[in-house]
C-alpha cells in the first residue's frame, strides 16, 4: 500500500528554504511512499468562527479536505521574530476545528524547522510540537531544527548536502512506516 504523505511549508516566500527542503525531502522518500507539497497557506482567510460554517471557504475545505486524506503530514517550519509565522499558525487553526473532530486528531505529522540562522527555527517547533499533542495529532520522530539550512541546499538546483539528505530522508522514512503502521491497525 502507498502511503501519502502531506508536506507543508510555513512559508510562502518565493525562494524559501522550507518550500526547498520540502521537495527535496519528496524526492528521498520510500518507494511505497508519495509526497505531495502543496501551499495552502496563501489564500487561506483569517480564522474567524464566524467564516466556520458550512459552506466553508474554498481553501479552508481544501485545506481540511487535503489532511484527513493524508496518511502523515509533515510541516516545514520557518521562524520570524522568534516565533511560528503567522499564516502558518492560522493554517493550524483552520485545522484544528471543529475540536476534538478535525482532521489532525490521531493523524502522524512531523516537524522540521530551518532557518538560515543558527537556531534553526527552534521557537517555531518547540511551538509546534507542543500544540499538536494537545490537539490531538500523533508526533513522530524527534525535533528537527535545521540552522544555516541556506549552506545545506544547493542555491541552482536545491539539492541538500549529504549530511542533510540523510537527515530528511529517516525522517520521511520513519514517518511513512509509523503511517503504515497505523493504517494496518485500523
């Protein structure tokens, strides 16, 4: 069985380095694995309840469409200002309604954090991988924070370093088998 895995990147610069290093992660996952990276950010609106109704928005019903269908989701996160971006954390709080029903709960996700600075989005993933848990989504692997990511990928093709494609690519791999694992139970 194919497993589909989600990945989203946090950020929708032109040029950024999570959208880079998630289709760079792609291209290292399991041959019984598909990622698919997708922008559901850009034209999501603002979370607000009153917009929470049928018929949803057109990107909120693609975005909650898109993760229950996943078998994982894995998030690239970029940090501004210390902390998560604030489409991105918009992004989660479409997600995550309505509580307790919504498309994260008992779903695998990783997270990954770069950033060209040396902390390697630290903030935004400490943020992630504390909120995903209380939302009810399964985290997988350990915290992955990749400082000076923009040294780690190659500028002409994005391809990253050997040192990192290793790194994403157990990453994707763990993720994927604990998806299949999943899917077997139910």
């Amino acid at each position: 069985m194919t497993m589909r895995i989600l990945a989203v990147s946090g950020s929708i610069r032109a040029g950024s380095f999570n959208t880079a290093l998630a289709h760079a992660t792609a291209a290292l996952a399991p041959a019984d694995t598909t990622v698919e990276v997708v922008d559901l950010i850009r034209e999501l609106p603002h979370y607000d309840p009153d917009l929470d109704v049928e018929p949803l928005p057109a990107a909120a019903e693609d975005l909650r469409r898109r993760f229950a269908a996943a078998d994982g989701i894995v998030l690239f996160a970029p940090e501004y200002n210390f902390g998560l971006p604030g489409g991105f954390k918009n992004l989660i709080d479409w997600a995550s309604r309505p509580y307790g029903k919504h498309c994260l709960v008992g779903k695998p996700v990783s997270v990954v954090g770069s950033s060209p600075s040396s902390g390697g989005a630290a903030q935004s993933v400490s943020y992630l991988r504390t909120v995903l848990p209380l939302l009810g989504a399964e985290l997988v692997g350990d915290e992955v924070t990749i400082g000076k990511v923009n040294t780690l990928l190659d500028p002409e093709t994005g391809a990253p370093s050997a040192e990192l494609a290793a790194q994403m690519a157990a990453m994707i791999g763990l993720l994927a088998s604990t998806a299949a694992a999943k899917t077997e139970l139910a």
